[in-house]
C-alpha cells in the first residue's frame, strides 16, 4: 500500500507509491555519446574561457596556460555578474534588485572523458578544497549572502558542455528552499534543543535500514522522505554548520564515501545523469548550533509533472530503504 511521508526538515509531504515500485532495471534514460569536436574545457584552450579565479597546478606555471588539475573560471554566460549595486527597489506590490552575484564553473579534471565516480580520491579531494577557496574568498564580499554549489552530470540534467564540472553561484539572497531548511531545523532546535540531523544520523546509523555508506567522518543516507528515487545525502557525522570549515582529514574522507556512492550509482544505475548540492549555512551566519551542512544527491530518473507542480507532493516509486540496500550491496 502507497505511504504518506513527512521530511522531518522542511515539512514536506511525498508519497511511497509501492505499487509502482520500480527496481534499478526498470528506469529508462538514454546513455549519452561522446561528442567530437572544440571543448573549451581541454587543456590547451584556457584563452577560450575568461580568465581563471583559481588553479591548482602541480609544478607552478603561469595562469591560464596548461599544467593544471583543477581549475575554476567565471561562467562565459553567467546567471549574475559581479559588477554593480544591487540597488533594492519596490515596484507597489513587488520587489526587485540588480543580477549582482557571482557564477563561476569549477572544472574537475584536465581529461574530456573523466567523471567524477572515475578519477582518484585524491583527485576528488582537490575539487572539495576549489569549492572550499572559492567559498572562503567569495564570503568577503558583503553584498552576497549565500553560495550555492552545484552540478549538472548529463544532458538530461542539465550540462550543456560533457567535460566533467561543477558549478558555484553566490547571491544576494538565500534560496527559498535554503530558508525553508534554516526554518525547519530552527524550529526543531528550538523545541528539542538538538540539531535535526543530528539526530537524523544518529537513528540511521542506529537502525541501518538507509545506511548506504560511512567512514569515521561521514555518512550517505537514502533519505526517509525523498523527493526522488536513489536520492543520498551525505553527511558530516560531526555537527559543522559551514562546510568551508571543515579539517583536511574530513575532505579526504569525504571525497573517499563521495566517490564511493558515485560508483554505487553507476553499478546499480547503469551510469544515470544526476544533479548534486551543497547546502550549507549562509554566509553570514556564523557558527550555528541548528543547521548541519551536506550534499544532496539526485539521479535522474523520473520527471516531475501536473500533480508534482500542482501540489507540492513529490512521488517516489522506490521506497528509500530498497533503494538503499541495491546501493550498499553493489560490488564496486
């Protein structure tokens, strides 16, 4: 019979439809093909982008020149620029201000065909410190409140260019779907004097029906009310608010149990598109005892439709604690 769940977060409601309850073999998308042809991301085309903001290059060399293994530039097309004032401004009943913020594209590896669930934990670890810089040196600038990390892995979800990258985008405000995080955990704090994902790892650990994977720093979770099937969180086991905070031991091992779901995707999945983000606490709210910073991971596998956008609901055809067990025991 269909569940009814509640996110304990954010309130929402989705529906466990068991009656449609799919298997991995049974959601369909089609693999992509290389394509030939200029990739402005290869090594050897850095003019072809705007100028790098970041680079990691193991034996020096100049800017935007060749060598390098992980490299951030601005977005060529950016949803907001960097320049100007935001200049807030009411129009009677509505509210407006400048496209002042930043997007910039972080290029996870100097190989087209690499993905990240194909190059090296250490590798993988460079692309968490590009975000971390990129995020520490971005919180100076007082005009932004809030940046979000995200990626785009396959056509059907959203990349327009194949070359393995993420992307950041800071902005002037706090995503709506942030705030309704913040409210949430707020309010649970307030009533249990405790951090909601606290709690929320220490009863999946306790219970390991959603347990996908964890090592001494962090844990990947099939959430109890997921918006999609095989979405994962990973978590920071310690309660940290920022991830920019986080110690160089907790990004090496968070980039070894984020490559290991990766893989475990792959297998189970068949090599899905996918979209991740990083949530973690505005900027300038310090320390907070009630938010807890993590990466949210969503295959692509099913669309949202009329009654998704119509009502709010999210449904699921893969109960999480299924989805869960075909993930924790793939062989990868």
């Amino acid at each position: 019979m269909p569940e009814l769940r509640k996110d304990p977060i954010v309130g929402r409601w989705v529906i466990i439809s068991t009656e449609r309850g799919k298997r991995p073999s049974e959601f369909e998308f089609t693999q992509p093909t290389v394509k030939a042809g200029f990739c402005p991301f290869c090594p050897g085309n850095e003019p072809k982008t705007p100028g790098e903001v970041l680079a990691y290059r193991k034996n020096g060399g100049a800017p935007n020149s060749s060598g390098w293994h992980v490299r951030v530039v601005p977005n060529k097309y950016p949803a907001l620029k960097v320049e100007g004032d935001l200049n807030r401004e009411g129009d009677g009943v509505y509210d407006k201000m400048n496209g002042v913020g930043a997007h910039e594209v972080i290029i996870e590896s100097p190989v087209h065909t690499d993905t990240l669930s194909r190059i090296s934990p250490s590798q993988f670890e460079e692309v968490l410190w590009a975000y971390r810089d990129r995020m520490i040196d971005l919180k100076k600038d007082q005009r932004l409140r809030y940046i979000l990390i995200f990626k785009n892995h396959g056509e059907a979800a959203g990349a327009t260019l194949e070359h393995s990258h993420s992307q950041l985008i800071a902005l002037p405000i706090i995503p709506k779907r942030v705030a309704e995080e913040l409210d949430g955990s707020l309010e649970y704090f307030n009533f249990k004097e405790r951090c909601v994902f606290c709690d929320i790892i220490r009863q999946e650990i306790m219970q390991g029906h959603r347990v996908v994977s964890e090592n001494r720093d962090f844990i990947a979770i099939t959430p109890y009310a997921p918006k999609a099937p095989f979405e994962l969180w990973i978590l920071p086991k310690v309660h940290e608010s920022s991830f920019e905070n986080s110690q160089k031991h907790q990004y090496e091992n968070l980039s070894l149990i984020f490559s290991d779901v990766l893989k475990r995707i792959d297998k189970v999945l068949n090599f899905p598109p996918y979209n991740f983000i990083l949530h973690a606490a505005p900027i300038k709210d310090g320390a907070s005892q009630f938010y807890h910073w993590h990466f949210e991971l969503i295959p692509k596998l099913t669309k949202v439709a009329g009654f998704e956008w119509g009502s709010g609901f999210y449904i699921n055809p893969t109960p999480p604690e299924e989805a869960a067990k075909f993930l924790r025991e793939a062989k990868v």
